[in-house]
C-alpha cells in the first residue's frame, strides 16, 4: 500500500465551546480548557484520517504562539509541530508530498458579523486584507498555500459562519462541520465536545475517501493588499521590495 500523507492546521477561535477571547489567550482564565477543546477536536481529526487509511499525519498548531495542543491528548500516531515563528506559519510543514489538508478550528475572515472572533491574520493590527481586490480570509490563504503544492483541503471546521465561508470559498466538495452557531462576537450555540469530535472524525474520514475535492489555486498575478491601523506600521512594510503604500480614502 502506498503512503497516505494528511496534513492538519489548527487553529482555535472555531474550536468546540470557545466563545471568547479568555479561551483562546495564554495566561486567560479560560486558555486551559480551551486548550483541551481544540486539542479535542484536533484528534479527532488524526483519528479521522487513520480511519480512511492515512499512514502518516502532521499536525501543526497554528494559532497565536503555536503551542496551544495538549500533545498528550493527540492519537499518538501523529506528529505535531508547536512553536512560532516558522516558515508558511499556520501552513508550516505542507509540501507536495501530501494527499490532502484539514483545517481545524478555523474562523471567519474580519468584518463577519455574529461569527465567534472573526479576524484575518492580526487582528489588532490590520482590518481586512484583500488577494486580487477581493476581501480574503485565513481559510483562503492557507487553501492557496495548500494548493501551490496540488494539495486539496477536504474539511473545514469552526462555526457556521465559517463553515459558509469555506463553502463559498474552496468549492462544494470540502466537508463543513459546524461546531456551533454564532451568535454574536463572544456568543455561540455550541454542540457538545462529545458530538464534535464524532462528526469531526466522520467528517474527516468521509472526505478523505470520496476523493472529491480540488486545490485551490489563484489566478495569477496575485496582489495582495492589507490596510493597517497604524501608519508606522503600513511605511514599515512599505520598505520592502516590491511592496506599495496607498493612503486610505478619508
């Protein structure tokens, strides 16, 4: 049998029950239990993938320093990559040699209303970035990163909000598994873990065998642009090569 290589991204804003800020920030009152959700709901994703035949599974944390999963609580079998900073940062890791990608705990881009801490990329710092003059968010970036090396993305979890936008985005063959609704910024109806990780690993494992979804590419030449919230910052990126700087309209 030939190797079955998948590759998982997590991030954490979309994990099972995470609903605010405190869930997702080292130190928070709620950071440790939301470790323990989306490291949840990133095993049932490796798990998934072995019950479709992977033979190899690379996590990589990707959220905020990328040290987040609780490596204890992951099926053994696959390896995971912590730590920041590293190259193709929340894609850290993907190359050609993968059959398919999962996104875990993922969010909307910035500006999605009711959707649980909808951003793109530094939130505090930019407000929507854009790829070819069209708002772009975490979910299409990392597809493209995917994608440049022919690796399709076959799930995408997070809330409804996000599960929308992965459909809109990357095709209708991409799995969606809602795990809860947004209701507002720091609100969410939310499935419990125990339901999650069992349509997560479904989820996974389904999409891994039909075989059906397609890289994303972007049509080339692609410019992508971002506006930030300080202008120091803005002329900073504008020293290096082949990068402009535009005022905002008044």
């Amino acid at each position: 049998m030939s190797a079955v290589q998948v590759y998982v991204s997590v991030d954490m804003e979309g994990a099972t029950g995470v609903t605010h800020q405190d869930d997702v920030t080292e130190g928070a009152a709620g950071y440790e239990q939301g470790r323990v959700l989306v490291s949840g709901n990133a095993d049932a994703a490796v798990r998934g993938a072995f019950d479709a035949g992977a033979t190899q599974v690379l996590v990589n944390d990707a959220h905020s320093r990328m040290r987040n999963l609780l490596h204890d609580r992951i099926d053994p079998r696959a390896h995971v990559i912590r730590g920041f900073d590293k190259p193709l940062c929340m894609m850290a890791g993907i190359d050609a040699d993968f059959d398919a990608a999962v996104f875990i705990g993922y969010h909307a881009r910035a500006g999605t209303a009711a959707s649980i801490m909808s951003h793109t990329l530094l939130g505090h710092q930019l407000t929507e970035p854009t790829l070819n003059g069209k708002a772009i968010g975490e979910i299409e970036l990392s597809a493209l990163i995917a994608g440049s090396f022919d690796v399709p993305v076959c799930l995408v979890s997070g809330d409804d909000h996000t599960c929308q936008e992965a459909s809109a985005a990357l095709g209708p063959h991409v799995e969606a598994v809602a795990v809860k609704r947004g209701l507002d910024r720091f609100v969410a109806e939310c499935r419990s873990p125990a339901e999650t990780s069992f349509a997560i690993r479904d989820g996974v494992a389904r999409s891994l065998g039909a075989h059906e979804a397609e890289p994303l590419r972007g049509t080339l030449p692609l410019v992508f642009g971002v506006e930030f919230i300080s202008t120091t910052i803005a002329a900073t990126c504008a020293l290096l090569p082949d990068v402009g700087l535009r005022a905002a309209p008044v």
